[in-house]
C-alpha cells in the first residue's frame, strides 16, 4: 500500500490524477499484471462536489456567490449527495483493489467508518454510525447529531477511488451555504470544534492513515 501526499491541489486537478491512478490499477488487474494500492491524503481549496445522486436543491447558493466566496462546484461521479472540502479538512482518496482484502464495497466502507471513529477515539471523542446515514456521527440519536466526517466512493472491478472528507481545522461555515449531503435536520463538526482549539492536522493524518491500513488489510474470518 503506497501513501502519498499531495499537500493542497486544486478539485479538478487531483480528480484526474486519481482517475489516471484509478484507471492504471483497473488495467493492471484486468490484464492480471503487478499493480500498488494508493492511499492519497490531500486537502482542497474552497469546493464543493455533487455526487450521482445528487440534488441541485441541497446547493442553497447562486454560482455567482459561490464565486464570492472563493469556491468552485463539481458534478463528480462518486456516490452521495453534495459536500464541501476546503483547508483544515483531510481529504483522504483510497484506489485500491479491495477484493485482494476480500471486501465488498460494504465491508470497505464500514473499514473506512471505522477507521475515523478509532481516530477520534484517539482523541478522546466518542463517534459511531448512523442508520442509512454513511459517514461518521457525534451523539447518534439525539437533537444535536451531527458529522465530523462524510464518504463517498466510486468502485469499478473491485478498484475503489473518491473516499473521505474528515473535517479537522475546517471552517464550518462554508457547510452552511448546503444541505450536507443531502440532510436538512442535522449538524456538522470538526475536531477542532470538539477539542476546543486547533488540531496538529499532519498528525491526525498519520493517526487515520495507520488505522485505514490496520481495518481494511486485516484477515477476515
């Protein structure tokens, strides 16, 4: 498994460059030659990205202020509805051949949940699931849920890309020109939020990256 990091890079651009990793692990596996897993760590300037089943009623803004505010907007053919990624967010693109794990796209989602939900117990910050919501949720069940951070994958012969947004530094205002992800009745936050002051965003990044490596490479029973 290869990890790499891009620093900040435009949406469009890291987009094709995890399209041409995509696309050269989907041929090497097709063809049955060598290929590596990527995990690729990255952080975006203002944008927001629109999933296949997405809404244009979750975007609450014009593309003229959405300009004003120093973001960009992308139809992207991930799962899930529409979200934002900006600085102080880890946005984390998995393109791996999950079947050499024995995963199906749900196990590998759940590995992913589980993943960050380890990663803020790290923290001392208790998360979890929510039914039919993916994505990892503070205070399940209660007036003040709310997610710290959302996923969305495209998978193709078993080959995964697009993956997670892990709101760190992020600043939450940008969350409130959306319905994020599609929900109109439930909360976002980061771990700075949570914490109360901001977060070494390098070292939670190692900390998620270990944790990805240990739940999606673990044998089965």
């Amino acid at each position: 498994m290869k990890r790499e990091d891009w620093g900040i890079v435009p949406y469009e651009i890291a987009w094709k460059r995890q399209e041409e990793l995509f696309n050269s692990l989907v041929r090497s596996k097709l063809e049955k030659s060598s290929y590596t897993n990527h995990i690729v760590f990255v952080e975006h300037p203002h944008v927001y990205t629109i999933g296949k089943s997405g809404k244009e009623s979750n975007m609450l803004m014009s593309n003229s202020f959405i300009e004003s505010i120093g973001a960009s907007i992308y139809h992207i053919d991930r799962g899930g509805d529409i979200t934002y990624h900006g600085p102080g967010q880890i946005v984390c693109y998995p393109i791996i051949n999950i079947e050499e794990f024995d995963l199906k796209l749900r196990d590998y989602i759940y590995q992913i949940e589980q993943a960050v939900i380890e990663t803020c117990a790290h923290y001392g910050i208790e998360a979890t699931r929510v039914d039919g919501a993916t994505g990892v949720w503070l205070d399940k069940g209660k007036s003040s849920e709310r997610k710290i951070c959302a996923i969305g994958v495209r998978c193709s012969h078993f080959v995964t890309m697009h993956g997670l947004a892990f709101n760190i530094n992020t600043d939450l205002n940008y969350f409130s020109y959306i319905n994020p992800c599609g929900f109109v009745d439930k909360g976002v936050t980061s771990l700075q939020k949570e914490l109360g002051h901001e977060v070494d965003i390098k070292e939670v990044t190692n900390i998620l990256y270990e944790r990805l490596i240990t739940n999606i490479t673990k044998k089965r029973l």
